[in-house]
C-alpha cells in the first residue's frame, strides 16, 4: 500500500489531475452509460482492430452522435483507444465490462451513493446523514434497508454481499475449529453467514441480534432455506444501551458490523457485549481497514465508502484505521489473540478474548 508520505505530481500534474476531479462526475456517468447501453460490449466482441461509429451505432441501437460524443469523452478517459476511424476497447473499459468489484462499486455509486453525495457538505457539518433524504425518511439507512427503492436496494446488497460472502470458507474453517454449539450473529442482517453457519454445522444453533426490520427479513431467509428451528432471532437496537443482551453463547459474531457506529458507540457496543458473554466464549470481529490492504485501489474504495457512512448510513462511522480500532478493543477490556489480514478481498478478523 502507498505511504502517501509524498505528493506524486508535479505542479502542471497536478494540474491536469484537478481537470479530472472537476468533470470526474461527467467521466463516471460516462463509464456507466457506456456499459448500460451495450457499446463497450459491442467494442470487446469486436476484433482488435475495433470498430467506427457507424458499425458502432448500427450494432448498439444508439445513435451515431450519442456514440461519438460517449467515445470521445471516453478517450479522454482511457476507456478506449483510437486508430482512425475505429474506437478500441482498451484494459479500462474492459475492466468496466467484466470485473465483479468494478461492477459492485459502480453500481452502488450510481443507485445509493451519487445523488446523496450532494449533501456530503451538510452531513460533515451537522453529523448526520443528510443524504439519506434522497432515499427515504429514515433516521439512518438501517431502518430503511428492507424499503430503499428497488434499484437501491439490489445495488446495496450486491455490493455488501460482494466483499463479505468471499471470505467465508476460512472463516467458516476457523470459527468452527473448537465446534461451538451456539453462535450470536450480531448484525447478522440478512442471515447469509447464519445460514453459511447451520449449512456447515449440523449441530450448532444461531441466533441473530439486530434491528426487528432486519430479523423479518433474516427469519425469512431462515425459513425458506428449512432452518427455523436452528436460527433464532433476538430484535434490539444495539445503541439503546437499555436492553441486555442474551446469554449463553460459545462464539459471538460480528462481521461489517462495528463499522456502522462511531467510536463512542463501538465501545459501548464490546463492553456490553464482555458484560455478557461467558468466561471461555470467544469474540470473532471481521473488518474492514483501509490501512491493511494490499492494492491502492481497495484503500481508495475503503475510504470513499466511509463518505457513504458519513452521507447516508449514519453521519457519524466508516472503515477505520487498524490502529484507531485496536485501541477501542483494548479500552472495552479485550485482547486480540490472533489477527489475520488479506482474507477474501482484504477482511481482517480479530480474534478476542476478555482480560
């Protein structure tokens, strides 16, 4: 990962990168219409030597002006090369076709991220989700994930499902090497790793705490999958401070959940749960640092996804800094026996145990 000790322009770069963060909006609804309209599909099933505009537009049922005005703006962006008269689809735009990541992130940017954004200046200042508007009248976005308009809510899912349901067959492997019997799957949202969790052990029992919103939605799921008797549900709102937890648990989950609450409340949150658990039970928390990750690109998407927390989720979390986290478990009376990085698509899980 870069260091970003040092600034990597020179003065007319830097320059020119300013240009690009100016029309970077018009750049990305570029990139997406491209996609959505067929004509970077068109350009990837053509040979190497391309096509023109003409064979273009005949091909994608768009315009020959809309196919030019988008591939012009397109080389400027490197989605394409050109070698007169025919536009190439270059590495950039077939990445926008075809990678998995790429598709999620842009997706969610469109349909939950982009028009929200405009408050982003209002949710710093008030620390609030002032975005969240665009969406629905909601005090954050959890309330409201089982109604966002339809588009935002597959866009939503597809993306939180994209990084998490890749890390699940070492974790499954680790969590179950000591063979709990009862897991408390915190956050557990729509129930897709309670559900990994019964698939895999025939014996051990969940139970999901999260928002009754949620449970209505996992309980669902657990029924339609034949699991209702193995997944039970605990409805509680984790930042009223009022309700106690269950007890009773071997393993106690937590995966892209902490990540939702500010400092302040994630700790509230740990101690809350070392208050409950038992001696020998473990703590499994499974992350998301924008300074753990191997390629720029993830910590760029890591840290432009925590201004979707600012702007829409809850005004007030985001990925953090390894670091800033540890200390937070530390002060909420926990040790971290064992950390491992790079799972999946950067996940770190925190082993705990309390002191």
């Amino acid at each position: 990962m870069t260091n970003y000790k040092n600034d990597p322009f020179t003065a007319l770069q830097a320059k020119t990168e300013a240009q690009k963060l100016a029309f970077a909006p018009i750049t990305f609804h570029t990139a997406r219409t491209l996609r959505d309209l067929g004509i970077l599909k068109v350009l990837d099933d053509a040979d190497k030597n391309g096509l023109n505009a003409q064979q273009i537009s005949e091909q994608s049922g768009v315009s020959e002006y809309g196919v030019k005005v988008l591939l012009d703006m397109a080389l400027s962006a490197h989605i394409v090369t050109w070698d007169k008269p025919n536009y190439i689809i270059a590495k950039l735009g077939y990445f926008l076709l075809h990678d998995g990541m790429t598709r999620a992130n842009l997706d969610f940017t469109a349909d939950v991220c982009y028009a929200a954004m405009m408050h982003l200046t209002e949710a710093i200042e008030e620390g609030t989700p002032a975005g969240l508007k665009e969406l629905g009248d909601w005090p954050t976005i959890y309330e409201g994930l089982s109604r966002l308009p339809e588009k935002a809510k597959k866009s939503w899912f597809e993306f939180d499902h994209f990084y998490s349901d890749r890390s699940f067959p070492l974790l499954l492997k680790k969590v179950f090497e000591h063979k709990p019997k009862r897991i408390f799957d915190i956050g557990g949202n729509t129930g897709k790793w309670s559900l990994q969790c019964v698939n895999y052990d025939k014996d051990v029992e969940m139970t999901i705490i999260d928002l009754p919103q949620q449970i209505e939605v996992a309980m669902k799921n657990a029924a339609d999958a034949g699991f209702s008797e193995r997944i039970k549900n605990h409805p509680m709102n984790m930042l009223d401070k009022t309700l106690a937890l269950p007890t009773g648990a071997d393993v106690w989950w937590m995966s892209q959940f902490l990540d939702c609450f500010s400092p302040m409340e994630i700790l509230s949150i740990l101690q809350r749960v070392r208050k409950a658990m038992k001696a020998d039970a473990k703590v499994y928390i499974l992350e998301l640092f924008w300074d753990a990750q191997k390629y720029e690109a993830a910590t760029l998407s890591l840290n432009a996804t925590s201004l979707y927390f600012t702007c829409l989720a809850n005004g007030n979390s985001r990925f953090y800094r390894s670091d800033d986290f540890l200390e937070i478990v530390e002060q909420a009376g926990f040790k971290v026996i064992e950390r491992t990085d790079d799972i999946g698509l950067g996940h770190t899980l925190l082993e705990l145990e309390a002191v």
